[in-house]
C-alpha cells in the first residue's frame, strides 16, 4: 500500500510528501527534507498558495541565516486530496502565522526605526525605512499615508485611499507576508509621533 501524501497525528503533527521530499511539522519545529527550521529562530517565510476547481499548489519557504529551504506540494481532485491539501496548508499557515511572523514583523519594526532598511517580497521587491516604503525606481510613500496592508490573491496590497494599491509584491518573496503586520506598527507610530495630527 502506498504511503499517504498527507498525514494528521492527535497531537497536532502533519506529514505532506511530495516529490520524493518530505516536510513534517510538530510543535514549533518543521522539517523540511534534512533541515530543521525551529520557529522561534527563523528569520525569513514565504508562503503561497494558488487554488483552482480540479487542482491546488502551494508552497512554504523558510530560512535562518543562510540556511534556507521551500517545500512545494500539489493536490489535484482525486478522492479527498484537495481537502487533505487544504487543511495541511491551513495548518501550516496558522504555525508559522503564530509562531514566526509576529517575531520577524517586531525585528524588521527594530531595524527600520534604527535607521535601517528591510525589505519584503522578490519583483517587484518593496523596502522600507523610517520615512516609509518604496518599490525599487518608484516614489516613496510616507507612512503617513499608509492605510494598511493586506493579503490577496497571491499578493501583499498597501493601500493609500485610492481604488488600487499604492504598492504591490508577491507572496511568493522573502517575508512579504510579514508586510501588513510591519505597516500596521509603523503606521501606528507614526500616528502616535509627537508631530501627527
């Protein structure tokens, strides 16, 4: 009998094989082939997800330092597998969600307001320091004017106010989804700044 492509234990563990690989999950600890990614130590993720009637695909990324891996995994419509995927990713999301990216959101908040840069997402790539965000050869836009941020189709959306995004980057791309948490804090200091109004 063939081994499953994904694999929920009682205690919260999963399993998702793919490609000859394996990613497994338990507490704060996924593993991803041979590496071993502790969330706490984390410093970059990446996920994404792309979904259609009969098919699924999605993907994790995480690296600390130079150790860095992206485990890929596809669902089609056969039996349950699409629901399989669905809730293996809703569970992976949820750790790293819970578990890295507030974290990586208050170190990237620290090294902004250092005076520093840090950046999120890869084409376009958005970078942002004190004074706000900019897409590479595009204006900058001020904190002040910064909406929010959100997670959409496949994309990290900051919003000004007008009918499209002022800025835009895939989810594809180092901490790009950390972006709306580091937009919320920032914008949140920059309204309680002795100079807002």
């Amino acid at each position: 009998m063939a081994a499953r492509k994904f694999s929920f234990t009682g205690s919260g563990e999963l399993r998702v094989s793919s490609g000859g690989r394996t990613l497994a999950a338990a507490g704060d600890v996924i593993v991803i082939g041979d590496r071993v990614f502790r969330l706490a130590e984390v410093d970059r993720v990446a996920y994404h997800a792309a979904a259609r009637a009969h098919q699924a695909s999605y993907a994790l990324g995480l690296a600390r330092g130079p150790v860095r891996s992206r485990f890929v995994f596809d669902a089609f419509r056969r039996g349950s597998e699409l629901e399989e995927a669905r809730e293996t990713w809703r569970r992976l999301v949820e750790l790293v969600e819970a578990a890295a990216c507030p974290r990586i959101a208050r170190a990237a908040v620290d090294t902004i307001t250092a005076g520093a840069t840090a950046r999120f997402g890869r084409h376009p790539r958005i970078v942002a320091d004190a004074e706000g965000l900019r897409r590479w050869c595009a204006p900058k836009v001020p904190w002040a004017a910064v909406l929010g941020a959100d997670l959409h189709a496949g994309q990290v959306r900051v919003w000004t106010g007008g009918p499209e995004p002022a800025l835009a980057t895939g989810m594809a791309g180092w901490n790009a989804v950390v972006l709306p948490r580091v937009a919320g804090m920032m914008v949140g200091r920059e309204k309680e700044s002795p100079g807002s109004h």
